[in-house]
C-alpha cells in the first residue's frame, strides 16, 4: 500500500504544489487510532497522522529523492514543509529532505541559520535532536568558527538551542573537541530543565566509550553541581572510578592526550 502511494509522487521539490503532494501521501498513510497514542506519547501539541517511522522512511523515499535545482530550493522546501506543517509527520519529512545524502555538500555553515529556525520553532526533542544530527556534520566541517557559534547557543535564553549545543558533537568519537564540550556543559550546570540535564548526561555518555578516563574526571570534579540525571547517563557505560585522571588539556582530543 505504501510503495503504491509512493508512485503517486511527481514534481521538483521546491514546489508549493509538490509540497502539498508530499503531505497527500502522508494523509493518505495515516492510521487515526495510531495517531491518538503516537500524540499521547510525544505529548504534542501538534497532532500525528499515524505512521510508523519505517513506514514514513518508505512512503518519502520518492519524493525526498527527487532532484533539487539549486541550494535556495532545498532550502525553500525544507521550510515549506516545516513551517507550514499541521502534522508531526510533515516536519518529519521536512527534516528529512534536510539530511538526504543528496544535499550533503549544502549543509555547511551557510545552512546554520535554517537550522536554528528548526530548533527554535521545533521546539521539542524530537524535532530538535535529529536537526541536532546537521548541527554535528557541520562542526565537523568547520571546528572552529562552529565552536564559536554552539558557545553562543549554550548561553542563549531558548533550552531547545541550548539542547543542540550540548548534544552538538554526538557520535564524533576522537573527533570531539572536548574543550567545546567541557564549556556548553558547565554552561548549563546550573539548568533544572529536564530536556537540558538529559542531553548533557547523553553528550557525556557518548564520548564515554571513547574517552571513559576523561568523563569520569569531568563527572568527578563536577560533584556537587552536576544533576543526579545527568551524572548517571553519563556513567551508564562505563561506571565511576576513583582513580580517574585529569580531563585532557585545552585544545587536545582525547586520542591525542
């Protein structure tokens, strides 16, 4: 049934009109009763249509595929399917066509701004974390003037940006710049919002298994101030230690301490 709704699709993404068609198919997917729990349980105030994730990554794999003209045009349909979303499904897809493999070489710095407008307006963790996922690729392109800016996020009013910046790094391995994460993390020590203290225990929590020794010690010297919640999804993996030695050195990586 979806593969069939699928080859309904036609058109060039960017168009307001294909735009309209992608939210045909998801309309035409939907599951009323499974709408309700999935609404219930993401506590949204913006209904679902029912689909499973699997089922939406099938019924959209047509459509996100399509080829896009140029850069401005991606970037239009990302916002027309977002912005103009009545279903969580739509902005889904709208993040979706964001992180298609087609579109790899425009998620630079350049698309930053679009990003934020995601996370400010998205507004809760699901939509946040996986616009989180272009927050990562791009620190990667760019270390430094990206530091500069997830410093800044760190410290803006909105948690959802705050969120970002704290899990900004995730999957970086050896890669991650442990002087950015040592800064957007007691940056926000002091935060009692749920949402804030469980991305710094996942942030920390990820690195973990590349750097367990330096986790320990951050979570060590932070004794006192660092949430119950944050701590023990930090530790999850790997467990305190008593002998842990200092975090590594400013500028350093934990491959390189």
């Amino acid at each position: 049934m979806l593969r069939e709704v699928a080859r309904t699709y036609r058109g060039v993404v960017g168009d307001p009109q294909v735009v309209a068609q992608v939210r045909g198919l998801v309309r035409a997917a939907g599951d009323a009763e499974r709408a309700a729990a999935q609404q219930a349980y993401m506590r949204s105030s913006m209904p679902f249509r029912g689909i499973t994730s699997p089922q939406l990554r099938t019924l959209l794999r047509p459509a996100l595929a399509v080829p896009v003209g140029d850069r401005a045009e991606w970037e239009r349909a990302v916002r027309l399917l977002y912005d103009g979303a009545r279903f969580r499904e739509e902005r889904y897809a709208a993040l979706g066509l964001l992180r298609h493999r087609a579109y790899r070489a425009w998620r630079d710095p350049g698309v930053m701004p679009l990003v934020r407008h995601l996370v400010v307006t998205g507004a809760w963790w699901d939509l946040v974390d996986d616009a989180a996922h272009v927050v990562a690729e791009v620190r990667l392109r760019d270390p430094v003037g990206e530091a500069a800016r997830l410093r800044e996020w760190a410290r803006d009013p909105d948690r959802w940006l705050r969120r970002a910046a704290i899990i900004g790094q995730l999957r970086a391995k050896d890669r991650t710049d442990t002087d950015l994460l040592r800064d957007v993390v007691d940056a926000n020590l002091d935060d009692p919002d749920f949402f804030v203290r469980k991305a710094i225990g996942w942030a920390l929590r990820d690195l973990s298994t590349t750097a367990p020794d330096w986790v320990r010690a951050f979570v060590a010297e932070r004794e006192g101030r660092l949430s119950s919640l944050s701590r023990r999804e930090a530790l999850k993996r790997i467990g305190p230690s008593a002998a842990a030695p200092p975090p590594a050195a400013a500028g350093s990586s934990p491959r390189r301490r």
